[in-house]
C-alpha cells in the first residue's frame, strides 16, 4: 500500500499558511509531505515564492512528519555545493526522513541570474554532476571537485546527518527516467502511468521508491471549483516542453490564454465527490507508486482535510 503524503505549494501560500497546512495534514492522517522549491510562482495569480529552505525549518519544529522536496533544481540558479548543505542541515533538522527530490528545472527559476539556459541533454548531464557533488558533501569529507559544470575546492559539510541524504530524481521522459533508474535513491514523476515506473523499475531503479503527485478542488460548488483551478493552475495545462522554457510569471500568463475551463474541468478533480477524490489517488497506487502526495487547490482547507481524514484516506489504506 502507498503511502500518502500533502504537497505543500510554494507557489501559492505565504510561509505561515504552509506550516499550517503541515499541522493540519499531521492531524488528518497524512503520513509525510512534499514542498515545491520555485523563485517565482508560474502566474501572479499564485502570488507567493517563499524560500523553501526557511520554511522547511519552520517545519521540522511544527510536525514530526517526513518533509522531501519537489523538487529542487541544484544546477544553474543555486550550486550543488550550497544546496548540498540546505539539504544536509534541513536532514539533521528533520524529525523524520528528509528527502531531496531534484531535478533540471525550468527557466522561470533558474535564469534569473542571467546565465543562459542549456538545452536538455545538457541540463541532464549538470544535474548527474550535481548529484556526485552533493553526495561527495554528505559523507562530511573535504571535496576537490573540477568537472565539466562544477568547480568545489576545499569543500566539507561539517552539519551532516547520520545517514547520506537520498537524493530522489524527477523524470517525465525517457532520459531523465534512465538517468534516475542509475543514479538515484528514488524516482518521482507526476503522472500515473505504470510504463514510466516499469522503465525506471528495470533500467535499475528495482525496489527503490517511486513518488507522484496531483492536485485537487475540494469544494461543495464543482463550477466554482473549476474556476478556481483555472485561475490559479492553468499552467498545468500547457503542451511540451513550454514549463521549462518560459522565462517569466506574465510568459505563462499570455500562454494560459489558450487553457479553457473545459480543459481544466476533464483534468483536476473538482467539487466534493469521495469516490473521484479516491480514484484520482488510487491510480497511482495501481500504476506501481510507493508514495502519493496531493495538494489542495481551493480555499476551503477545514474542509477537505475533514474529507480526507474521515473518508478519502480510510478508503484508499482499506483497499490497500
């Protein structure tokens, strides 16, 4: 049986309204969390971008729940050798595991600083280069590192865990998924399809945890829902590879233009529905995910967490 877990959104609540909604899924029965690592929202109708950093601090003093991040990007806005030490510390910090989801990110974060923004393949082998950094970094040793993206000289991370920090790779092609499959501690893809997770099972990722995720609308007024999503979350329904090239908030704003409430209305789960709430998770679980988080879109928090708690969660633990 999954575990299921509350993706807490960066994008769209102020630090405070996050730790709060850690509190409120501890309570609910949630048995970990996600939080998304962005330097802008995807729209201004989402508004926020807290460094997550901070917040996952905030957290490890507020709930006792497994924190991973979802993901961080180590390679172009922030270098592998200060991400290494985020994650090292936010590990220590941690009362359960901490996980550091990664993965090659998109142009809306990383180019702010003005470096150019690589093509994929190239944006795939910095992120491998990161990881070999930061793993070097969490054994506490002294790193020298000169390589093809990353330069570290008399590098040590004198705050690390017990443990290395798994380092989970995010993949939603072929190539990022082979590339998790030989070098992480676990796979994260958002969509709930068995192929990727078959492909990542024997490109060698074996018994090693796969992690996905999704958003919904709890609210008794299904249209009104679906308006919601469509203000806040058009984004999400953009083709290609346009989430990764778009440099800017008001980019994905003139793009969500083409993104009707139709199109929203037959992807997101909207409204007070338990069965849809439950079928919209339990598809990760028979595509072969380990781990599911889900995040509430809607302003009415009190209510799907109530939801989840008394019936959406027992639900989906029962048929597991």
């Amino acid at each position: 049986m999954p575990q299921y877990g509350y993706f807490l959104s960066c994008e769209q609540y102020r630090p405070a309204e996050l730790i709060e909604q850690a509190r409120m899924a501890e309570q609910a029965g949630f048995e970990a969390l996600w939080i998304s690592d962005h330097y802008h929202p995807w729209n201004g109708e989402q508004g926020q971008s807290p460094f997550v950093w901070s917040v996952i601090g905030a957290l490890s003093e507020a709930v006792s729940l497994p924190v991973g991040t979802a993901v961080t990007c180590p390679t172009v806005r922030t270098h592998p050798a200060v991400v290494a030490q985020a994650a090292a510390t936010a590990a220590v910090m941690s009362p359960g595991e901490f996980r550091l989801g990664v993965g090659t990110g998109e142009a809306l974060n990383e180019h702010i600083l003005g470096d150019a923004w690589p093509p994929a393949h190239v944006r795939l082998e910095m992120l491998e280069e990161a990881i070999q950094v930061m793993r070097r970094l969490f054994s506490g040793d002294e790193v020298n590192h000169h390589g093809a993206h990353y330069t570290v000289e008399n590098a040590r991370l004198y705050t690390v865990p017990d443990e290395p920090v798994p380092i989970d790779i995010s993949g939603f092609g072929p190539a990022a998924t082979k590339l998790a499959a030989r070098v992480g501690d676990g796979y994260i893809t958002m969509m709930p399809e068995a192929p990727m997770v078959e492909q990542y099972r024997k490109g060698g990722g074996g018994g090693k945890p796969v992690s996905g995720g999704t958003k919904v609308c709890y609210g008794t007024d299904r249209d009104a829902c679906v308006r919601t999503v469509h203000r806040l979350w058009a984004n999400e329904q953009l083709p290609g590879e346009l989430g990764q090239v778009l440099p800017s908030p008001k980019h994905f704003e003139q793009a969500q233009t083409l993104v009707t409430e139709d199109m929203v209305r037959g992807s997101r789960v909207c409204g007070d529905d338990v069965d849809e709430h439950v079928a919209e998770l339990r598809q990760f679980a028979d595509a072969g995910f380990d781990r599911v988080y889900v995040s509430q879109i809607g302003p009415d928090l009190r209510g799907f967490f109530d939801l989840y708690r008394t019936k959406v969660l027992p639900q989906l633990r029962q048929a597991g």
